[in-house]
C-alpha cells in the first residue's frame, strides 16, 4: 500500500512540477522531463521525441529553454571522458559543472584561460550563450572550445571540429542538435592578483579605455547613487597564494551579499528611505584588497547567489560612456531606483562563434541588475534597451532580452548557422516558441 502511495506521489510530482530556471522567471510543464545519465540514453531520448528542447542548469533568465513537449535535463551527463596534458586538451560530458571541470584541469596542472563569474552552470550551457568572463585578450568561454560531439535530429553522434562547423555551433543557442562532449584546449595553471578598492566614479570612468588596455582584466560594480565603483583589475602572476580574508571572503558572500542582499533587502528595502540608506552603506561592504589566488577561483570570485533579474547587452568599447549615460538617462525617465550596482566588463571577440554577441569587435559587456523582489525593474529595463541597441549592442541571449536580435547579425553568419541546422536537424525538432522568431521557417 505503501508502496502505491508513494509510486501515486511520484507521479503527481513528476507530472506537476514542471521545470523553472533558477531565477523563477520562467516556467513551463513539458510532456516529459528526461534526464538522461548515458551516451546511449541521450541517443535515445532524441531518437524517439518528435519536440525537446535542453537545458543545463536552468541559469539562463532568457526564453530559449522552455517548451510544451520534451526537455532534456543534462546534468546526469557529467563524466570525463579523456584529458591530454601533452596537447591540453579536455573533453568532458556537456552536463559538468564548470566548478568540476575546474576541478578536473587543475588536478592536471592546467587550467581554462578565461571563464565566466559563474561556476554553477553546465558546460554545455555556457558555450551556448556565449557566456564570457572579463579580459580584452579573450573572448567568451566558448573560444576555448575545439571539437563538439552533438547528437542530431536522428539520435546520430556527430563530431564537429572544422572552422565554419566550430562557428556556427559553439554558440548553438539549443538548436544545433543536442551536445554530449565538449572538448576544451587549455593552458599550464596559473594564478591571478586582484587587486580591489572603492574609487570615485570620475576616477574610474576618466581613461578607462587606457585602463582595460593596461590591465589584462578589469570590472567594475557601479554605485550609481553614490558615484562610487568598486573597481578590480587582476593579472597572472607567478606568486604563490596568498588570500587576505580567507575566513571572511566566504562570509561576506554568504552573509552580507547573499542574506542581507537577497532577504534584507526584499522586505525592507522596498520603503525608500531605507533603500537610500542601504545604497549609502554598500560601498563600505568592499574592502580594499589585493589577493593572489588560483586563476579559477578568482575568475569565480563574485559567483553571485542572489535571486536577481539581469539584462546585459555587449556595446562596442568605444561607446561605453554613452551607454553609462544610457543608464543615467532610463534611471532619470522611469524614476526606478538601482537596487544592485550595473556590472561592466570587457572582452575581445575577433575569433568568437557566429552567434555570439561579442563577435567582431572589443566591447564592454554592461548588465543592469535588480533583486527580484523588487518592482519597476522591467519599466527600467524595457526603457533602457532601446537605448543600448542605439548604440550597437547585443544582447547576451542567456539574460532578459525584449527586441528581437536576428537583424543584429549579419547574412552571412545566420547562413553559416542555417546551413549547420539543415543538416543537424532539418525538421526542426530542437526548436521553441523564442528560437522559430530567430530562425527562418
Ligand atoms: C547568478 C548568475 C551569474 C551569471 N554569471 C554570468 C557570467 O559571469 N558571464 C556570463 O556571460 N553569463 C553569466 N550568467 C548567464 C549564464 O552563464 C548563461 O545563461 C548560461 O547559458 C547558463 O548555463 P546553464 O547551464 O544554466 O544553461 P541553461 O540556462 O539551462 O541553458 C542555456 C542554453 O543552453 C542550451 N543548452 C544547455 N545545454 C545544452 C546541450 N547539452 N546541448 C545543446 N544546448 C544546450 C539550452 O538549450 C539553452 O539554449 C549568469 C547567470 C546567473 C544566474
């Protein structure tokens, strides 16, 4: 009886719940969720669905992982495969974690030379979007890609590793069939410095073009309200580590960016004297530091456990003090009052995937934040992206987006990527209601 009664639950809890991003801005009930752990099993699923649609760690706030019909879940898919320390090469199942491969490489001595603030995300879904750390000598992560295994419409295993196959499908977007392997070139280990203080805003802003050419990374957090940043720029070094707060570090993530952010500020923050009080207080959060850490953790440094909305849009680096002013100015016309401080990075993109946002040129990766419990943040966010793509920019197709982006591309990149998916999937079975507006028919 026991046993019925719990079969009964299961089945009400499978057919319920339904799968929701990490954010819990998006949400949908597909037929099935399958969560293959095999090559054989990924194969089949694939095979045997008319419609799926992947998904990684659901850290995507964007509309490209929902669907009615069948999801597959590929975090069981999370196994090494093979590593070359001789050639630096590591292929890995695409469901890792990237805080695992991290792991993996460094047991070997290397390392990945750039990644994305995030460590929770799966590989696979970090190369899809395009994801990117900070760094103008780098483009985003999946540059560092060399060989795709991808299971097509048919449920076939197939190996991409020329150029134009690379470009069209390292930045895949879920539509280039359903990737099992990531193989990912690698450098020696290495460690970083960081350095980090709290500026004026005039200090940060004034050469800061000379600045990111100086420094091999810089962000920077901006306080608007009090026009201040938190600025840190961080280089290789041959040093050995040495981290200043190695007890408070994980507190102050924890405690004050994560509790007080996330639950402080959801319930008391709305009353606007205390949010004018908090935004005062925040800078003081950032002590000035200089840490030598492992190249992965300081890459991961500020991972980010808050429950916020982001919008980011990559803008050509000459632009990025208009695009400051953009963000002045959607502030001023919709009253919305910054709860988390706009994050700006910076990134090369010469050799990127032809998809991805940062292709083609050098520019500053400028995302606006808001804390989900907070309200006005789309009114703020739907003014200001008018104002970015005047200027250029591109969304990062893994956070919200509101315009359409295909005419951002150029021909011949959508005809490169268009020719993969014809032969990948030509029923267009690995397709959503976001990705048909961005495909041709
Ligand atoms: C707290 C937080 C911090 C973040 N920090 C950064 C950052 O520093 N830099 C940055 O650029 N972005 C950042 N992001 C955005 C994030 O990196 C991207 O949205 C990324 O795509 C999420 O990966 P995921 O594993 O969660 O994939 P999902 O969000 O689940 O999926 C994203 C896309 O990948 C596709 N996909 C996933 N797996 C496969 C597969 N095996 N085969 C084919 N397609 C697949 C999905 O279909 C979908 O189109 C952050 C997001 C959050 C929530």
């Amino acid at each position: 009886m026991r046993c019925v009664v719990f079969a009964w639950s299961w089945l009400v809890l499978a057919g319920c719940a339904g799968w929701s991003n990490w954010a819990g801005n998006e949400r949908c009930q597909p037929k099935r969720i399958a969560r293959p752990a095999t090559l054989a099993e990924l194969r089949d699923v694939v095979r045997t669905s008319a419609h799926l649609r992947v998904a990684g760690a659901g850290h995507s706030w964007s509309k490209l992982v929902c669907t009615d019909e069948v999801l597959v879940d590929t975090r069981s898919l999370t196994r090494l495969l093979s590593v070359d320390e001789g050639a630096r090469r590591i292929r890995v199942e695409a469901g890792m974690r990237l805080k695992d491969l991290d792991q993996l490489v460094a047991q070997h001595g290397l390392a990945l030379a750039t990644e994305p603030t995030i460590s929770e995300i799966t590989v696979g879904g970090a190369i899809a979007t395009a994801s990117h750390g900070t760094g103008l000598a780098h483009g985003a992560f999946s540059e560092e890609v060399v060989a795709l295994d991808v299971i097509d419409g048919a449920g076939q295993l197939v190996t991409l590793d020329s150029p134009d196959d690379l470009r069209a499908a390292r930045v895949g977007l879920g539509t280039l069939g359903v990737i099992y392997s990531i193989t990912f070139r690698l450098v020696p280990a290495f460690n970083l410095e960081i350095y980090e203080r709290v500026v004026d805003e005039k200090q940060a802003f004034e050469g800061i073009e000379q600045r990111v050419a100086d420094n091999q990374h810089v962000d920077m957090f901006w306080f608007v309200t009090e026009h201040k940043v938190f600025l840190r720029t961080y280089h290789r070094t041959d040093a050995p580590i040495h981290v200043t707060h190695p007890a408070r570090d994980p507190i102050e993530e924890w405690v004050v960016r994560t509790w007080i952010g996330q639950f402080g500020l959801a319930t008391v923050g709305k009353i606007p004297g205390i949010k004018k009080l908090l935004n005062k207080v925040e800078p003081s959060l950032f002590p000035d530091q200089t840490t030598t850490d492992r190249s992965d953790h300081v890459f991961h440094r500020f991972p980010g456990h808050q429950k916020v909305y982001s919008m980011e849009y990559l803008v050509p680096i000459e632009r990025t003090h208009d695009a400051l002013q953009a963000i002045k100015d959607s502030l001023a016309a919709t009253k919305f009052y910054p709860n988390m401080p706009p994050y700006l990075r910076f990134v090369g993109g010469a050799g990127d995937g032809d998809l991805s946002p940062l292709r083609g040129r050098s520019s500053c990766a400028i995302e606006v934040l808001s804390y989900t419990g907070f309200k006005g943040w789309e009114q703020f966010f739907r003014d200001l992206e008018p104002r970015f793509l005047a200027l250029g920019g591109r969304p990062h197709w893994g956070k919200l987006f509101f315009a359409n982006p295909r005419a951002l591309y150029d021909a011949a990149a959508w005809a490169n990527v268009e020719r993969l998916r014809a032969r990948l999937d030509p029923h267009h079975k690995l397709a959503n209601e976001l990705t048909r507006t961005l495909f041709t028919p």
